[in-house]
C-alpha cells in the first residue's frame, strides 16, 4: 500500500510513519519543520523527506492513502492536490480505526493519567510475552516506537485523546474508535481553544462512552464524580465495572502497594498513580491476565516518559520532570511528590505553555493547584503569547489566579534560570513541569 503522510515529523505522525514502514507499505511524507527525535528516527528508516517545505507535486494518483496531521493547515497545497485527485484523505485516528476494525479495540481516555495506564498495560503485555498492537503518548523503555500496528494482534490497545483529529476533522481523535473495552480515568476542563465551557468539554467523554460497541466492557474511576456522572448517563448495553485507588504506604521512599500476595514495593509514587494502576490491572483483566502475573510485572515499570520522570538523584536531592500542564495534573503531580517526599523542601515550577494555560480566563482554574509545594514557581514567556496569540498577563493575575501572593513569577528565561542555580539543594526536591521546555532550559544544570 503507498501511502503519504502531510506533517511526517509530529510526534504521533512519525511514529504511525515507521510502523506502517515496519508493517511493508511505501511511505513517503513531507512537513515543513522537522525536529528531533523525529528527523533523525525518520532518517534512519529512510523516510526523511528530502525536501522542507510542501510541494504539491509530492501528490500521485497512485497514492491510496493521504494521512493528515494537525500541523497542516486547510490552505496546504498538498492537501489541494489530494482533493482534486480525488485521493482518500485521512486523520491521524481515521486511519487507526482502519487498520484495527477487525480487532479488540481496547481505548484508554481521560483528562489525566492515559499515557500513564497505557504505558502500564503495555509494559505488563511486553512483560509476559503478549504482542499486541498500539498507540501510546509516550516513549516507553522496551520499546522503539509508539505505534504497532501489525496482520496477527488480536488486541489494539489505544490511547484516546480528546483533541481534534485533523484541521478538516474537528471531531475529537477518541470519537472515531469504537471502543470494545474502555477506560474513563478522570474529566477536568482541558483544551479551552477548543472547548469554550466545561459542559462542552464534558460532552465529549459522553460521547465517546456513547460509542462503545454494544456488550463492551467499561472501566472507570468511580472516585471522579463527572467521570461517574458520564458513566451513568450511558444507555449503551455495556457493562461498568468502577475501580478506586487501591490502599498503600510510603515507607524510607519507596511506595508499597497492599495486595493479596502481601507489601509490594513500586519504583512509581503518587496517589494519582495508584489510581491508575488499579485501573490498568482492571483492563489487563479483561485481556486475559491474572492478578499474579499483573503485579509480578508492574514492580518494574518506572513510568512513563516525562511523568514523574527523574532526572538527577544525588544524597538528598531529587530533580523530576512531568509533563503536568492542566490545573488537575499539575496539583496531583505536586501532591504526589510531597507525599513521597515529607522531610524536603518541595521546589516546584511550572511553565504557562499551552493555549489554555496562557488564557486569562483560565487561569482561575489553577487555584490551590501549587499549595502543596513550599516554593512556587511560575515561568512564562512573552512569546509564547505572541506565538498563541493572547494578550499580555501581569504577574500579579498570576498570583492572584494561583490565589498564592508568594509565588514567584518569571516572563524571561535568563532570570529564571538564574533563580534556579541559586537554590541550595540540599534536602531539596525540584519538581519541574512543562508541556514546553522552559526556554531552552537543560535540566542537567540544576
């Protein structure tokens, strides 16, 4: 099969480009900024385009499947040629359903925590010997790429993302799955760009639990009131099957899970991850695997990428980063490291990065989101405003939108990092988490 992709270089797009490679199809593929990992990844299986930049001439009539990325914008002149070819246009989840409509697909979805219990399901499968397709968020230890899409899987495991699928497909990537098995972890208001209010946002997830093919199995946080309120609406016949955050404790640092075979200690840590354990050993359930064989596994998983991810550990000093960015995230990530860690200081610093957090409206919804930290900090810079689009925020709408008149609030990168190397760090935890990267800040130096 010969198929093109518009935007190869996405961090999703490019992984889908290897596994299609991997799986025997022609790939080619352009896009008109490439960064790494992806170009060198690209480059290596020889699908790097030769080329930056568009080019209609790109577009054959032999082509059987054009698939388009978020980053390509309706005007793209590939995407013209397409059309007037008459080729079949695809998004990114458009053509996953494709490639699994005659599989188990089993969609994990939420506001927080899908990377995370897929990450978890994946590594227990990869740890007794199951090879079955995927998509995942995450780059995960074990394996080379985020998507598997194989001839002989039974099972598709997906991460079910709420963001829209392509700039022609405005309907959420999650809506176009058809899930045999699911997940709800948890709704908090995300993506304010494309969903004005919280009852928009809410509708989404009814939708998808909506679209769940009749007899399929359910799997959700019970502990989250609008993910139960979600559930129960649901007129689908379908089973539900809640799940809560299994009992714990924190012993010299290290987490121990309480289960039947007795204390088991975990290298992950935080209330939330618990949570997301108990949800992924559910699923592993429904995919055949025994409690025994789940927890045998899932001592080893360290996480994945950029969640709770630890960068530097020396005697009495830790450095975390996190992918945390929703008000939500943010305040479970930072209870999370303040449980495990009582006896030190908790440094925390978040970067504004993302359409939603650099809205003035939104801010208010990060309230408390820091309180459990015992120095706040906030990074933002101007141009990401600039590139977002969005008017200037005063640090002081900053403080009071936190509802923390101590926080300390830096617009340029020089001075923050400034701030940072003057951090005494002993007895220290710095928990630093961005969508973005702090202004070109490398972690290695704190």
């Amino acid at each position: 099969m010969r198929v093109h992709f518009i935007a190869i270089g996405g961090s999703a797009m490019h992984n889908l480009a290897l596994a299609l490679h991997a799986k025997g199809y022609k790939v080619t593929g352009s896009d008109d900024t490439l960064f790494e990992p992806s170009k060198s990844r690209l480059e290596k299986a020889g699908l790097l385009p030769t080329t930056i930049g568009w080019n209609a001439d790109n577009i054959t009539q032999d082509i059987e499947a054009v698939i388009l990325g978020m980053h390509a914008q309706e005007d793209n002149p590939e995407l013209e040629k397409a059309k007037k070819l008459g080729l079949k246009v695809y998004s990114y989840p458009e053509f996953l359903y494709e490639q699994s409509k005659d599989k188990t697909r089993v969609v994990i979805g939420g506001s927080h925590g899908k990377t995370t219990i897929t990450s978890m399901i994946l590594h227990v499968l990869n740890a007794v010997g199951r090879k079955e397709d995927y998509m995942v968020g995450a780059q995960l230890e074990g394996y080379d790429v985020m998507v598997r899409l194989s001839e002989d899987a039974d099972f598709v495991i997906l991460e079910g993302d709420e963001y829209l699928s392509s700039t022609l497909d405005r309907r959420p990537k999650f809506h176009l799955y058809q899930p045999h098995i699911a997940l709800l972890s948890g709704i908090a208001w995300d993506h304010i760009n494309v969903f004005p209010t919280f009852e928009n946002y809410v509708e989404q997830f009814q939708i998808f639990a909506n679209s769940m093919i009749n007899g399929g199995i359910l799997v959700y946080n019970k502990e989250d009131a609008e993910v139960t309120k979600v559930v129960m609406k649901t007129s689908n016949p379908i089973r539900k099957i809640p799940y809560s955050t299994p009992d714990f404790f924190v012993e010299d640092g290290t987490t121990f899970l309480n289960t039947q075979l007795g204390p088991m200690p975990l290298k992950i840590f935080g209330r939330h991850n618990l949570s997301n354990l108990e949800g992924a050993r559910l699923i592993c359930n429904q995919l055949g695997i025994m409690d025994e064989d789940f927890y045998d596994a899932i001592q080893s998983f360290e996480g994945a990428s950029k969640r709770l991810e630890l960068v530097k550990k020396e005697d009495r000093y830790r450095v975390y980063k996190d992918y945390a960015h929703s008000p939500s995230k943010v305040s479970s990530t930072t209870a999370a490291v303040r449980s495990q860690f009582p006896d030190y200081k908790l440094v925390a610093c978040l970067e504004l990065h993302t359409y939603s957090s650099l809205n003035i409206d939104f801010l208010s919804e990060y309230n408390s989101a820091l309180d459990a930290a015992d120095e706040k900090i906030v990074y933002y810079s101007a141009d990401a405003l600039k590139i977002k689009r969005r008017q200037p925020i005063d640090p002081a709408q900053i403080r009071e939108a936190f509802g923390d008149e101590n926080i300390r609030v830096f617009t340029t990168s020089d001075e923050f990092k400034q701030h940072l190397s003057q951090i005494s760090k002993v007895g220290t935890v710095m928990l630093m988490m961005s969508s973005g990267n702090y202004g070109g800040l490398d972690l290695k130096m704190l």
